[in-house]
C-alpha cells in the first residue's frame, strides 16, 4: 500500500524491536558450555547484559572485546583474540560464538579470519568457534536468533548415519515454555534433538556453590548428529529459507523439514500433536487428550468475557502469529499485529487468518512503539507484548498483558507458560482476567466503557474511529 507522505517519518522512535547480535546471543545461551564474545564496544555487551538480566533474572556473562577508538581506526584484531584468549582462561567453554556488532561490521572485520589464525597461533584447533556476522543494522534480534541457529547447524553438524531422532528447533521461547514442549515431546515418546535449549542455561535452579558456566544447553554431539535425523521440526513459519536452520539441514543433509506455526491455541496445537502422531507412530497419550479438553472448556468459560476484547499484539513475527491465533480463536479480534522486523512472510499468513475477522486490522512491520500507539488508540482494550509496550498502559489506558522478551518491569518472564493446550490455557486466563479486571477497575468511565455501554455496536464504533493511516503494509477490509 502507498504510503501516506503527509504522515511519513523517516525514523523510529523507541522501535518495537532490539537489536541483532541480542538475539545471537540468545541462541548461543542455549547451547552446551558456551561462551559469547562480541567484537565491538562495552555499551553494546552492557545493554544486552542487562536486558537479558532483567528478563530472565540470572546472572548473564557476556564477554566483550572492547573496542575503543584506536581499534576502530587500526582495526579489531588484537582486541578479539585477546578477548577469546581471556573467555578460555576464565571459562574454559566446549564452544565459543563470536558475534559482530555495529562497529565491528563498519570497520569490515574479518572474525573468521582472525578467529581461526587465534586458534592456530594457540593450538586450540578442537575448539568449536561459530562466527555471526550480525550488526545492529542488519536486522532485529529475531533476525539475529535465527541467523545463528542457521550458523551453528551449519558448522556444528556432521554427514552422520541416518538414525530415528527427530529435530525439533524452535523461536524465543520462556524457559518455561521450553520445558513445556520437552514435557509434550516425552509424552510422545519421541527421541529428539531440541536447538537451542536454554530452560536451564537461563533458568537456573538455585545452588551453591555457583558455577560460572550454567549446566543444560543442547549438546555439540546431538548437534553434529542433527544431519542424520529422520525429520525436522521448525518452529519457524515466517522465517526467510536465508536464516532457516531447517532449510540448511534440508539442503545440505537431505532432512525433510517440517515448518510449523508455535503452538499456541488449539489449531496451532493439535497440528504439532498431529504430526507427531504421523512421524511416530505413537497415539496421542491420555493426559494430552485431557488437557486438550480442559483449554475447550477454559474457551467456553471465558468466551463472554473474550468476545468485548480487542486486542493490539506486537513483538516478534512467529510469535505473535501464535498470539493473533489465541486472539482468533477466542473471539478478542486483532486491530493492531505489529513487530519490528521486515517480514512479508507473516503479512502473509495474517493477511489470510484476518479475512474471517469482522474488524478492520492494522498489521505493522519494521515499526515503533509511537505508531502502535497511534494506531491503538480508541481501537484497542487489551496489550498483548512485552514490557517494551508499557506505555500503551500508561498514555493510552491499555492494559498489557506481557508476553515475549523482554519482560523487565515484572518478575518471572522466564517461567510464563504460553505453548502447548496447558500453556495456552493459562495463557488465556491471563488475558481474560486482565479484560475483566479493566472492565471492573474502568465501569462507567472510560472509552472502553463506551464499547459495552452506549448501545454503539462495536463494529461500527472502529469502523467511525479508525485513525489516520501510517506505514499500514496490510489492512482486511471490514465485513458486515
Ligand atoms: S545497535 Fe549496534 S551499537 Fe547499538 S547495541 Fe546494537 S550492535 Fe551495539
């Protein structure tokens, strides 16, 4: 769609994304005995220690190689191997990743170069180094995740004899999430290789004494067999076949891959179940069953509660396509879908779940928080995001339901549960209770009031009050 040059800002303010080399490092948490160094300066490794700190409320080692200004004008080399030689000293890691940040990729650092002369010079020849060439600019840390998932597979994983294990490889999920989809791979039965696994990196048990590096993670030998695998799962719809560790399994191993949405909701859920079904063997376990049942009964319990919801859903693509299905299926109808990644892939998927809602829906890519604000406002009376969505709470009366990462203003993101038929149940309730508890805190004052009380029907209220609009890339027409 054109865009509105009368409206159009060339810039964005507080983007509704973080930046690359955040999610590599994510990735790399979730590996076995890994260690990260970022070549560039403190500031960078700084902000994302901290806001990994904050969300997942453990400690986050992260190394840096410092750069300052004379390395940025004779360049980084000395830094970086004075950095990997320090990060073995104090870790003694099984893997190092190396990712770049603004700075390193200006300047043109080769880090494969001076990585692989480091471990000549030094004899570490075993020592698994992965390289990312991630700069901020380059992408959002969605992009970053994925980028290097695609880079482990691709220089950790070995021509291997074909065996049985399926691969499962997955987005930014909670720890706890992470926990939940092993616990439904068990159910099943099913041998598998989960990438990355950072339930218990990054959401350690409390023990003493400390060690510095965290036990868990997927192991280097369960990555280099992911090549011999019977199947992949990728929890990766919207991924571009670019940064798809699926799509390199598939093409450089032969592994048929499977690329399913999160599952969250129903229909998300029972197409992960049923396909774990097919590619086993095994039947669906009584527990699943029941549990599958009691999120039916969660939905007619709530669903005059749900069916006054509007929700405005942001953060990253397969995410919040998880999120809008929740939405759909309950009847809390999308009006804002925003994430700050280029992504034509989940406009797409949206563009076809959206024509069966009867409301106009904005979908947002590459944006900020100010425009989700603008383009809420009226519409919306219920957040779905991370903490980074405050501000819909408090200028515009929108509460937030927090999802996703980061979440920095409350405790315990890393244990909500979203996925799998006992994760989306409670991930319901969460959003009812919070539409219940604005209603209840809000009764006879607010906009949102108007919604229920002024005898308007809803549908025409949005269809009068829809707002200018700005860097839309898909709308669905409204339909009576
Ligand atoms: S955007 Fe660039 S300079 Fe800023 S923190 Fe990220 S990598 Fe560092």
């Amino acid at each position: 769609m054109e865009k509105n040059h009368a409206n159009y800002r060339d810039v964005n303010e507080n983007p509704c994304n973080m930046c690359m080399p955040m999610g590599g490092i994510l990735a790399f948490k979730g590996l076995e005995q890994s260690m990260v160094i970022l070549h560039g300066s403190q500031g960078c490794a700084t902000y994302m220690r901290r806001h990994m700190a904050e969300h997942f409320n453990e400690p986050i080692d992260v190394a840096s190689s410092s750069l300052n200004e004379k390395g940025t004008v004779y360049g980084g080399e000395k830094n970086l191997k004075q950095g990997m030689d320090n990060v073995i000293k104090a870790y003694r890691p099984g893997v190092i990743g190396i990712l770049t940040t603004c700075l390193a990729e200006t300047i043109g650092e080769d880090i494969d170069r001076i990585s692989q002369e480091y471990l000549r010079e030094k004899g570490y020849g075993d020592l698994p180094v992965v390289t990312v060439n991630s700069p901020g600019y380059g992408g959002t840390h969605t992009e970053g995740y994925w980028l290097t998932l695609r880079r482990i597979v691709a220089q950790l994983a070995r021509p291997t004899e074909a065996h049985a294990r399926i691969n499962v490889i997955i987005p930014n999920l909670s720890p706890a999430d992470i926990r939940e989809m092993k616990r439904i791979l068990q159910l099943m039965q099913v041998d598998y290789i989960l990438l990355p696994d950072y339930s218990d990196t990054l959401d350690r048990p409390y023990q003493k004494p400390y060690h510095k590096m965290p036990e868990g993670g997927t192991k280097l030998a369960d990555i280099a067999a992911m090549g011999g695998a019977a199947a992949t799962i990728q929890f990766g719809l919207t991924v571009d076949e670019s940064m798809s560790p699926g799509h390199c399994l598939a093409s450089e191993f032969g592994v048929p891959l499977y690329n399913l949405p999160v599952p969250m909701g129903i229909e998300n859920t029972d197409m992960f179940i049923n396909l774990l079904v097919k590619l086993t063997g095994n039947p669906l376990p009584a527990c699943l069953e029941q549990e599958r049942g009691r999120l039916l009964d969660c939905m007619i319990d709530s669903h005059k509660y749900n069916a006054r919801g509007r929700s405005v859903i942001f953060g990253e693509p397969d995410n919040i396509y998880g999120v809008a299905k929740i939405c759909l299926e309950n009847g809390i109808y999308p009006v804002v879908v925003a994430t700050g990644s280029k992504n034509p892939k989940l406009v797409k998927l949206l563009e076809e779940k959206l024509a069966h809602s009867p409301l106009r829906c904005t979908v947002l890519t590459e944006t900020d928080f100010t425009t989700i604000r603008k383009q809420s406002r009226g519409k919306a009376n219920i957040a779905i995001g991370s903490s980074e969505g405050r501000f819909l709470t408090e200028k515009e009366g929108i509460p937030l339901v927090r999802y996703g990462f980061p979440i920095h203003d409350r405790t315990g993101g890393q244990r909500l549960l979203s996925v799998g038929y006992a994760g989306t149940t409670m991930f319901l309730d969460r959003i009812t209770n919070t539409l219940l508890e604005h209603k209840h805190n809000h009764y006879r004052k607010s906009m949102y009031e108007m919604f229920y009380l002024n005898n308007q029907p809803v549908e025409e209220f949005f269809l009068e009050s829809s707002g200018e609009q700005h860097d839309v890339l898909m709308q669905s027409e409204p339909r009576h």
